[in-house]
C-alpha cells in the first residue's frame, strides 16, 4: 500500500499567508483597487480561501477583490464563473442536490445577503461585507476600462425590453463597460435556450463577460450547461442587473442597503417578490434552528486541542486513497490538508477521510472539503468520511455534509446533499 505524507505547522503556515514571497502559488485574499493587475485566484480550488457557510462554499472577498477577479480573467482569457448566493440560493441548495454541484462548480464564490453575512460572521467565516452581484456590475461600470481598454458585456436575459435599454445606458455613459449585445431568450426550458444557434450569437458579440438574468435556478442551471461553449471567459448570474442597467428597476439607496433592508426596497419596487421574501425568511427561520444554531452552540463547547499539530497521511489501496488526518485544522494550519487533498483528488480512485484523530476544525477545513468534494464527484466517484465524533457528524449534517462511511465497493453511497432539506 502507498503511502504520502504531509505535515504543517500553525506558524509556517501563517507566515506563508503574510509573506507573499513564500507563497507558493499565492494565496488569495483582500485586495485594493491597485493590486487588480495581478491574478488572485491561482485556479486551483485547493488553493482557495474558501470557507463554509450552511454548506454554502464562500471565498473571502471585497466588491474590489470580486472585480479584480473579472479583469485579471478578461486580460489572460482564463474562464471565470462565479456566483453570489443569497438566501433564496441557501434555501434552494440545501433543497436540491443539482443546484448544490452547480454552486461547488463555480470557480469562485461571493456571499450575498445579509442575513448570510450576520451568520457568516457569528460562526467565525471572516466575509468582510455582503458582495452583492449588482455591487459588483456598477464597480466595473464606475471605473475606467484597464489597459485604455473597456470590458465587453452581453446581456443574455431580463425582462422585456431591458437589454436594449441596458445597452443603450452602458454605451452612452462611456465608463469601464461596453456592452456589445443583448438577447431575450423568452420562457423556454434550458435545453431550447441552449441551442447551437443561441450560443453562436453570443459568441458573435465576442464578450468579455456573460451577464445572465433567467431567475436563479434556471440561469445557473444554463450557465452549468453552456460554460464550456461560450468563448467569453468570464460568466455569472447577476439577477436584476440587467433591469437596475435599464433604469427599469431603482437601486436601494446606501442607507437602506446599510440597515440591511435592501429587500423591502426591492418589494417596493417589485411588490411581486413579497412571496419569495416571505417564502424565503421562514425558510430561513427553520434553518437557523436546525442548522445554524447547532453549529453556534458548538463553537462555544470546543474543546481542548486548537494547537495540536496537523498532519495528513494517504494510504492507497486499488480502489481508494484514504487520507487519515490528526491533530487541529484551522486557517492557520491546512497546508498538510491542501497537499493531501489535490494529491488524492488527482488519484482517478473514490476517496475516504479518516479523522477519528482531528482535535478541532474550523469552517475554513470544512470549506476545503467541499473542494475534494466537488472533485471527486465530478468524475463519478465517492467521498467517505470515517472515524467522525457524534459532534463532528452533527457539524457536518448542519452543513448538509452527508458523507458516509467507508463501504464495500458495491454500495453505491455517494451523497452530495441531495436528500438534505432545509
């Protein structure tokens, strides 16, 4: 049996994530309007600042970070999706196991919503502020264009009317962004609004950036679909962009978005979203009992052991790389959980984590598991978790974690969330 073995250290690894110099690739985290040039995310999920939120993976992130993202991808041609989920996203992931792989799919991830940010914070997931994806639309359209150049946006969705009137507004103001096109698909399923056609106008354009509206689950489920086939390299659902673009809809002022009351804002100007708001916060209120207060509570029992070191050994057999870890993972120390995870992901076998003898975990561990998550599932094989406290388990269930334990090969046992509900 094979064996690899990795160890880090609280202190090396903290000094790696204040010294860029050993950065090795760097590490990604918040970044001023002068550092857009330079790339952050080294596209590597398991080099990722990626942390878990009720199962939701959410990357550390500024507005500023989020558009340094976008222009780093238009410059290099280097695909970026991202997405930036809410509360209706939270609710529907935990509900859905097609949407849950659309999300880890996504290269990066910025929280939105501050209810996610409240909790975010209160769980020790360091999220700076809400990253709201309109914020980040009127970011690029604020500034100027880099390189004496403008981004280029389509617009693929909206109401009627209002990717013409979205082009329009962009291209008279003359600031950061450009828009070269538009296109209402109409009511169809994702299939018909994914015909070759289709993909070979927006392609046409020749965007930077695909700015999609079709209402949340469809318009991600098409972006999951037609990533590969569009030649834009950055994609995302932005919601009402395309209506705030057109001056169909009115923004929230900053004392409203301040107060975190954006959403009354927005029924007063679509009274047609009470029920999805209504919807949404019971929803919200049988999530917080079942699975965030759960978590909050365990926080304030950890025990003894945040300081044990962090190690990680891969054992390989023919049909799975087991990765038994020890001691505490935190931040500061999931370097030997890093190496082992990208090593075990690349195995081509299902995969198993042993941690009967992990200390403690923090949400960024959890986070990094999603991203061996999402590899291992992508190519059909399994994740096991073995050896988990009942307190570990009860973590990992509020997080819709479902892993079982490791089983004869003719189990079929994978599960990614999609029998969790919220």
């Amino acid at each position: 049996m094979a064996e690899f073995r990795a160890k880090s250290s609280s202190a090396q690894d903290h000094a790696a994530e204040l010294d860029p110099a050993v950065q090795s690739p760097p590490q990604p985290g918040l970044v001023g309007v002068a550092d857009r040039a330079t790339r952050l995310s080294p596209h590597d999920d398991f080099d990722r600042d990626v942390w878990c939120l009720l199962g939701l993976p959410v990357d550390v992130a500024t507005v500023d970070r989020a558009v340094a993202e976008i222009d780093a991808a238009v410059r290099t041609g280097q695909k970026l999706s991202f997405v930036t989920p809410n509360v209706n996203w939270l609710v529907r992931v935990l509900k859905d196991g097609a949407a849950r792989r659309e999300v880890l799919e996504a290269d990066l991830s910025f929280i939105d919503g501050a209810p996610l940010v409240a909790m975010a914070k209160m769980l020790g997931v360091p999220a700076p502020s809400r990253v709201a994806g309109a914020d980040i639309f009127e970011a690029l359209r604020r500034r100027p264009g880099f390189g004496a150049r403008r981004t280029r946006v389509f617009f693929f969705g909206g109401r009627d009317g209002a990717g013409a009137a979205a082009v329009a507004a962009l291209n008279k103001e003359q600031g950061g962004v450009e828009a070269v096109g538009c296109l209402n698909p109409g009511f169809g399923d994702v299939e018909t609004m994914s015909a070759p056609e289709i993909i070979a106008e927006i392609n046409a354009a020749r965007p930077d950036f695909v700015v999609v509206a079709l209402g949340a689950a469809k318009g991600q489920a098409w972006i999951d679909r037609n990533k590969d086939q569009l030649e834009a390299p950055v994609i995302a659902h932005l919601g009402a962009v395309v209506d705030f673009t057109a001056g169909q809809i009115a923004r929230a002022p900053e004392m409203v978005k301040k107060l975190g009351l954006e959403w009354l804002w927005r029924i007063k100007e679509e009274p047609a979203l009470w029920r999805r708001y209504l919807n949404d916060g019971a929803a919200l209120i049988g999530l917080a009992v079942r699975r965030f207060a759960p978590q909050l509570l365990a926080l304030r029992h950890r025990h003894a052991g945040g300081d044990d070191p962090a190690t990680a050994d891969i054992r390989r057999d023919a049909s799975c790389s087991t990765i038994v870890l020890s001691g505490a993972f935190t931040r500061a120390s999931l370097s030997a959980a890093r190496k082992a995870f990208r090593s075990a992901a690349s195995s081509g076998s299902d995969v198993a984590l042993d941690v009967s003898a992990v200390t403690q975990f923090d949400r960024s561990f959890l986070g990094l598991v999603l991203m061996l998550e999402k590899h291992v599932a992508r190519s059909g094989r399994k994740l096991y978790v073995d050896g988990a406290t009942a307190s570990q388990s009860a973590v990992l269930r509020a997080n819709a974690m479902n892993y079982r334990q490791s089983a004869p090969a003719d189990e079929q046992i994978l599960d990614t969330g999609r029998a969790a509900t919220a």
